[in-house]
C-alpha cells in the first residue's frame, strides 16, 4: 500500500493529482461531445492553436492559461466565420488555422533564449509544476464545464444526432455549435499545463473514446470516461514517479494503451459471441 500512497504524500505531487484528476473529469464531460460528433480533429487542432497565446503570455511574463484562452478563443471564432464566408469544409478551415498558429507559435518561441526548453515545456506540459492557484483555477474551469453540459445537454444532443430537428425544436443549432466549440476550447486551455500543447488531445479523446466501447447513453459514457481518465491521472503519476518518466505523456500513453486494450477485449469477445458484436451506439 505504500508503494501506491507515498509519491502522493509530496505537496507537488499531491497538486498535480488534484489538477489531473479535476482535468480528466472536464475533458471527459467535453470529451464525450467531442467524440460523438466527429470534432476530434478540431480538439486536436486547438490543443496546438494555444501556443502563439501561451508562447506571448511567457514572454510578457503574465499567467499562462490567459494567454491559452485569448489563442483558443481567436482560433474558435476564425472557424466559425472562415467556415460561413467561403465554401470550404469544415475541416479546411480548421486544417489551414491549424497550421497558422501553430507555426506563429513556434516562431514566437523562437525568440526566445531557451527555445528548447520553453517549447518543450509547452508542447508537453509540467503537470508536476502546477501551484495551488492553477489547481483551484482547474477545479473552477471543470466546474464551469460540467455546469454548461448539463444545461446544454437536450441542445447537444440533438445537435448530434439529429441537427434537422434541433432546427425545427427551436433548441437553435448554431448557438449549440459555438457553445460546444468554446467547450472544447475550455477543457483544452484547462488542461494544456498537465500534459501540453500537444498531449491535450490524448486526455481530451482516450477515456470518451474508451468508454465509447464499453456502455451505453451519454451520461453512462460521461461518468465512465471521468473514472477511467481519473484513475489514468493516478496510474500515470505513479509510474512516472517510480520509472522516472514524464508524466504528461506517460498519463496519455495509458490512456492510448487503454482504449486498444478495450478494443482488442472487445474484439474477441465478439468472435467468441457474436450476439455481443451489435455496434454500441450511444443513446
């Protein structure tokens, strides 16, 4: 037992266990979403979209989720207007706003005297380094997040299944849309100081994805995806700290390794009884 208590019986490591576990329980709740109505690559293009914001924010010296904000929310409004005033699909838009600031990033980091080391930092993140204030912003922004699916939960749903009737409901498809998209842009901003820039993607989609797999009905699939990702904060942080890994990545990595486990599980167990291989749509 104290193989699995004492790594959390250091402050920082303690912090970094209520950041995660709060983060997790975010990006599963947008997750879900993010999931159900194909906008991974959007979660994946945000997640690098942050880095102009917060390579200025660390030069100006100002907090760094700030900076995270101002970039995603730039990034989620020139999608909606780059996706209504030309012709182009979605993900052009959002392929082509990828590229932009993700390069300003790193020609702003570029400038920097310690490129490697504040790239680095940024691309994949300090969970280790949070402080006491970034844990309570987290908790707060996680709070913000569950609050929002919940009371846009009958909009979502219908915008996911059924855009035609969410029109015709009056439940205003459009507000739904960029309400979702600052949702993304939310638990990405929250959680790119646990794992970076570019690992956000990998908590914000695994346990979602994972628990996709294995239940039914969204709030099911929300609840599961907040355990999983939970006890993969916890189990990251653990090998990290006895392997001496990064933790960010090794969080993320068990998250990856989790889903193909799931579905190689799940792949037998449908040969073995195929009245078990129904596709598991979500209700």
């Amino acid at each position: 037992m104290e193989i699995l208590t004492d790594p959390f019986e250091v402050s920082f490591v303690f912090r970094a266990l209520l950041a995660g576990s709060f983060t997790a329980v975010l990006c599963a709740c947008v997750g879900t979403w993010v999931v159900l109505r194909g906008l991974s690559f959007f979660g994946d293009a945000m997640s690098h979209g942050m880095l102009p914001g917060v390579a200025v924010a660390s030069l100006l010296g100002v907090n760094l989720m700030l900076g995270a904000a101002v970039s995603a929310v730039v990034m989620s409004f020139g999608v909606v207007v780059v996706s209504r005033a030309t012709r182009l699909s979605r993900d052009v838009s959002i392929g082509l706003q990828f590229i932009v600031m993700l390069s300003l990033g790193v020609a702003i980091v570029s400038h920097s005297g310690s490129f490697a080391v504040d790239l680095t930092s940024f691309l994949f993140g300090d969970v280790l380094g949070v402080g006491s204030t970034d844990v309570l912003t987290i908790g707060i922004a996680a709070l913000v997040g569950i609050v929002a699916c919940v009371v846009m939960y009958r909009p979502f749903t219908a915008l996911t299944f059924d855009p035609r009737k969410s029109q015709t409901l009056g439940l205003r498809p459009g507000f739904a849309h960029v309400a979702m998209l600052i949702l993304v842009a939310l638990a990405t901003v929250a959680s790119f100081q646990i794992v970076g820039t570019l690992l956000v993607f990998g908590l914000l989609i695994g346990p979602p994805a994972t628990a996709v797999l294995l239940v039914r009905g969204i709030g099911r699939v929300m609840v599961l995806a907040a355990v999983l990702g939970v006890a993969q904060v916890y189990v990251g942080l653990l090998v990290s700290w006895y392997a001496e890994t990064a933790a960010g990545a090794t969080i993320t990595l068990l998250g990856g390794l989790t889903f193909l486990a799931v579905l190689a599980v799940r792949e037998v167990v449908c040969r073995v009884h195929p009245a078990n291989a129904n596709d598991n749509h979500v209700q």
